[in-house]
C-alpha cells in the first residue's frame, strides 16, 4: 500500500483529494494546522467522511513544525511513498496585508518539506502551484513555457518561489517535482472566502454583490473533481524530474458571466453594484492544457453550470457550517 503525505488535506482541495485518495488504496497522512483563514469547523467537515477510515491519520500541525520523528510515529513504519503538497496561505487580496506570513508559510514551508522529502529519501513531490505566477502575462492562454512571469502580488510570488526552490531539489537531490499550476477551483465545499460562494451566501439572502471592475474581468473556473484528477494523474507521472503543468478547464468566464449563471442557477435576481479594480487582481486568467493533455492525459469534463449545479445541490443539502457565513 503506497503512502501519501497530503499537507493542507482538511482544505478545500484537500478534503476531496484524501477521499479520492482513500478509495484508491492509498494511506493518507494528512497535516493540517487549521489555520483561522476561515472557521475550523468547515475543515472538519471535509473531513467529517473519512476521520474513522483505517488507513486514515490526521496530524493537527503547523508544516514548519513537521520532524521526520511525527512521519515516523503517524504510519508506524516510517514509510512515505509521495508528498502531495497543498498547505498554503491562500489568497491574492490577503496577501497584500501580510507578506510576511505568506512567504513564511508558502516558500519557507515549502522548503521545509522539501528538506523533510530529503531526508527520509521520499523521491516524489506534488506541488499545488497557482495561476497567480503568471502575473498579468498579455500573451494568452498562458503557457507552461512562458518566460519572465512576473506576479503581481505576495501569494503570487511566493508560489513561484516555491516552483523554483522545487527545481533546485529536483536537480540535487533525485526528488521528482511536479508543480501544478491551478485555476480557480470551485464546487462543493468550496472556501467561503471566494467569490463563487461568497455571491451565493448574498444572493441567496437577497443582499446585494459587489463587482471589482466592470465585470469583464474573467477566470478560467475549474471544477473541483476535475482539479483532483489532475492531482491522481501528476502522481503518476514518470517523466522528467521536474514538470510544471496546468490545471485549468481551458474555459475563461467573465465576472459577469459567472454572476448570470450563479444567479440564474439559484432562479433569483442579482443587485449589483460596481466598485473599482483591486490591486494584485489580473485582467484574465486562461489555461492553455496542451501540456497536461499530452503528458498526464488530463481533460477536464465537468461545463460551468453543471459545475455550479453540483454547488447549489451541496449548499441545498449540506449540514457543513459554512452554510452559516453571511
């Protein structure tokens, strides 16, 4: 039985890859420190399914903390196959305010697993990577092979720091690194902090949304079942030492669009108001996937509105606390 240590596993992406994970016979290691990004309550509940699985272990840690002794005592056998690294401060607005933790937890965290994965010999790493290390790149879609990216905020920054560091350890020490670039998730159990589930939580109290621009602004949306597909398949890739690839739907939507789909979805009328651009925000994020077709064989399957159908069918049905979030 291949063990994985997932970082970040009570997350959002996290929670669905570890019952992914489990129901492929793996055992999962999950590290997780909660962190009051938003209330621990909803990281337990993406937990909630698999807490009494027997191949199950949950380590309740800062990453920064991790020793090769905790690893050793959590599987008993000392036996780690892969590291799946998603722990991250999340978020391009935050990261404006507090660059400092950022780059603590996201370049220096990294780094530290990295070191970690060298020591006990683990040969295999998956980074989660952003579309945020694009920056505001014109030249579009965007391509792995793109030069000079340049990010236009800390969180963006600091996960292209983390690509970089992951090369270095590729190249000295024999770890396989696979950074995934992801576009912006969404579906069930998704943060409550971003913007999908935060214009569900308004329009379903009949408030009123706010726009950042003119709502042309777009996102190449990705369904959360096909991020963690992507996931499975990077796993499994046996090429080079070091790869990049992107995780998107290939599909970019604009603000706009995303609010008509929402609120036709819900059946409901959408009060919006406009209000500037943020700073550390792109104009348009847009995957190109001909790297990732080719080599991990991804293809991302689920449309926009089945996507959010399966969101308002979970936030219909849920008992997750989030449901609670103004």
């Amino acid at each position: 039985m291949n063990t994985v240590l997932l970082t970040g596993g009570a997350g959002f992406i996290g929670g669905h890859l570890t019952e992914r994970l489990l129901a492929g016979g793996y055992r999962v290691i999950c590290v997780d420190n909660f962190d009051d990004f938003y209330p621990a309550s909803d990281k337990e509940h993406n937990l909630s399914g698999v807490s009494n699985h027997p191949n199950f272990r949950l380590l309740r840690e800062d990453i920064l903390a991790l020793t090769p002794d905790m690893l050793d005592a959590a599987t008993g056998d000392g036996k780690v196959d892969i590291i799946v690294h998603l722990a991250a401060k999340a978020g391009v607005r935050p990261s404006l305010e507090m660059p400092e933790a950022y780059y603590r937890t996201n370049v220096s965290g990294t780094l530290h697993l990295l070191e970690l994965a060298r020591r006990k010999a683990i040969s295999r790493f998956i980074f989660g990577s952003s579309s945020s290390v694009y920056g505001d790149n014109p030249k579009q879609p965007w391509k792995e092979s793109d030069t000079g990216l340049r990010p236009i905020s800390p969180y963006g920054a600091s996960k292209l720091a983390g690509e970089e560091i992951g090369a270095v350890y590729a190249h000295l020490y024999a770890i396989r690194f696979i950074a995934l670039r992801f576009f912006t998730v969404y579906g069930p159990r998704q943060r409550p902090d971003l913007a999908i589930h935060k214009f569900y939580n308004r329009l379903s109290q009949g408030q009123e949304i706010t726009l950042y621009g003119d709502g042309s602004t777009a996102r190449d949306y990705t369904y959360i079942d096909d991020i963690v597909t992507g996931i499975e398949a990077a796993m499994q890739y046996d090429k080079n030492p070091y790869a990049v690839f992107n995780i998107g739907s290939g599909r970019p939507l604009s603000l706009q669009e995303m609010v008509t789909v929402l609120s036709e979805s819900m059946q409901c009328r959408a009060n919006i108001r406009h209000t500037g651009e943020q700073p550390g925000d792109v104009r348009k994020t847009w995957a190109d996937l001909s790297l990732a077709r080719q080599e991990l064989h991804y293809n991302p399957g689920i449309s926009f509105r089945e996507g959010i159908a399966a969101f308002l069918e979970w936030k219909k049905t849920s008992a997750n606390p989030t449901n609670l979030h103004p």
